[in-house]
C-alpha cells in the first residue's frame, strides 16, 4: 500500500477549521478612530432621537429612550471611553445592544461605517490589563484591507458608575 504525499505536510483539520472562521463586526467611528461590535450582539441601529434624563446617573450614562414601547438606557460611548463629549450630526445612530448581564442598551456612536468579516487570524488579543477607559473597554484589534479596528469587549461595559 502506497501513502500519497500528493498535499505535502497535512494541516490537522481542527487548524483548517480555525484558519477558515470568520467573525462579523460592524464598524463604528467615535472621533477620528474605528471600533467593531460583534454583530451577535446587536439588536437594532436607529436614528439619534430624543434621550430622557434620568437624575443622579453617572455622566456617560444619557438616559432612557422609548423604542418600540420598551424603555432602553442609553448611553454614550464616547464618554464610556473618557473621549470628549458627543457631537450630535445627521450620521449620529444608536445602536441597540443585547449585553449579557444588562439586557438591551443603547450605545450613542458617531457613524455606523460597514459590516466586515475579519478571519480569527486576522484578530488579535490584547494581554488584559487593569487600566480604566478606553483600554479596559477593548479586548483585540483586528486587520482589514490595511486598516486596524479596536474590538470593543461588550462584557466589560456595565451600567454602574
């Protein structure tokens, strides 16, 4: 009996498997930088609308809006990630997140870009730190078409101040 070597060194399939995974992550823009939301998560992308204070919460924390007859917080993400406060434009959304321990959130985002496909080879994980801000806020970056984009970690953004 005769071994074709025909293939050349075999890759094990659970490594075919990994190389070939692809995640989807929308793209939003908070300033001048680029993140990426899985897309699991996302409930609904709706236009910027009116927010209701809610008195005594912490300042990222915008209020609640009424969508569909159920009241959702809203909060800003730009404040979330201590950047400056949010410019409301025509390309202003909020994005309706299904968090695990919080349930639906609103997340007030400059610019809803694109939906992208990044493979798990193009994604890297960022050692965790205990830092606050922004950097406890993000978990990987990933490459695409020459182009990093911070992966947002949604299980560190809670509601507590």
């Amino acid at each position: 009996m005769e071994l074709s070597t025909k293939f050349g060194s075999q890759v094990p399939d659970d490594e075919n498997k990994r190389s070939s995974e692809t995640m989807q992550y929308i793209v939003i823009r908070l300033g001048v930088e680029q993140y990426g939301i899985d897309i699991r998560n996302i409930e609904t992308i709706t236009r910027m609308q009116h927010v209701t204070r809610v008195p005594k919460m912490p300042a990222y924390l915008k209020g609640v809006i009424n969508l569909r007859g159920v009241v959702i917080p809203v909060l800003s993400m730009r404040l979330r990630m201590n950047l400056e406060a949010d410019e409301i434009t025509k390309s202003t959304r909020i994005l309706v997140l299904n968090l695990e321990q919080e349930g639906n959130v609103g997340f007030i985002v400059d610019e809803v870009k694109e939906v992208v496909s990044l493979n798990v080879d193009d994604i890297e994980k960022i050692a965790e730190n205990n830092k606050e801000g922004k950097a406890s806020l993000i978990n990987a970056v990933g490459k695409h078409n020459g182009e990093l984009i911070s992966l947002v970690d949604l299980n560190a953004i809670s509601l507590e101040g």
